[in-house]
C-alpha cells in the first residue's frame, strides 16, 4: 500500500554527500522539526529527471524557501556518488541529495516500481511530497516513470 497525505514519513536512512566524503543520515534527523520539500526520481542524468524534473526545482528554490520550507531534497534509488555527481551537473547546490541505495525507502513508501524492462532494476516512482514535521501534507505521484505531470516544482509551489 503506497503513503498518503497525513501519514508519517518511515524511518529510513539515506546516504549524503558531507564535506569529508559520503555519511548517514536519517529520516528523523532530516524530518523532525522540519518543513521539507521531497521529491523522488527515477535516476540520476534520465532524460525527464536531468531535463524536466531536477531544474523545475532548482528554478523555484529561492519561491520555495520563502514559504518557510526549511529544506528542497530529492531522492533516487542511485548511489550517492552519482547523486553527488549529478548535483554538480545541474547546478543543484539548494537541492539536498538523498541516496536511497537499495531502494529501502522506496520501498518503505510503497512508492518503489520495477524498471526492469529498460534495465534499471527497482527504482523509485516519481514524485513530490511536502513534510511538515515527518507528516505528509501533500503529495502528488506520476503514473509512470517517464510522466512529468503531477509532481512538478510548480505543483508544489501552487499547494502553499
């Protein structure tokens, strides 16, 4: 069964990108306390999520922060080398990388599909959450990984 507004976010943990090299962090450090824009994608450097997905967000990040969001992160079933590497690609210094390695909160959120067919194993479903203290209060998830419709930056802009 796949998360839905009002939930509590699961307890999970993600790899980021820290000064000193790759380090653990977990949902409640990230979540707690916190308003916090979380948005998944497919893979790092895909075509919809490096051209469409990723720069949305990155374009709305100052309009985002002002509406008291403490935090824009995206996660991806990718390890946290290639978020890193793609974060530095595009230009997304305000957009925190969370590597979901394995596909754990993925999974945890119900929201992980089976892209095996175009060889990209398990993944993460698209899609766009806004997390006030660990609850969902919004959430919009694509029907398939390719769909940019739902969970745009402008989509959540427009929610608060």
């Amino acid at each position: 069964m796949s998360i839905k507004v009002g939930d509590r976010l699961p307890e999970a943990t993600f790899t980021i990108m820290g000064e000193a090299g790759p380090k653990k962090v977990t949902s409640g450090e990230l979540f707690k306390g916190q308003k916090v824009v979380l948005f998944a994608v497919p893979g790092a450097f895909t075509p919809t999520c490096s051209e469409l997905h990723l720069p949305g967000f990155i374009e709305v990040a100052d309009e985002i922060k002002a509406k008291g969001v403490t935090t824009i992160a995206c996660t991806a079933v990718n390890d946290v080398f290639v978020l890193d590497a793609w974060s530095k690609a595009r230009g997304a210094h305000d957009i925190t990388m969370l590597a979901d390695g394995n596909g754990d909160f993925a999974r945890a959120l119900g929201l992980d599909v089976d892209l095996s067919p175009f060889g990209l194993g398990t993944r993460s479903q698209r899609y766009a959450m806004v997390v006030d203290d660990g609850i969902i209060r919004y959430l919009a998830v694509e029907n398939s990984p390719p769909e940019h419709i739902n969970a745009t930056a402008e989509k959540v802009v427009s929610f608060f």
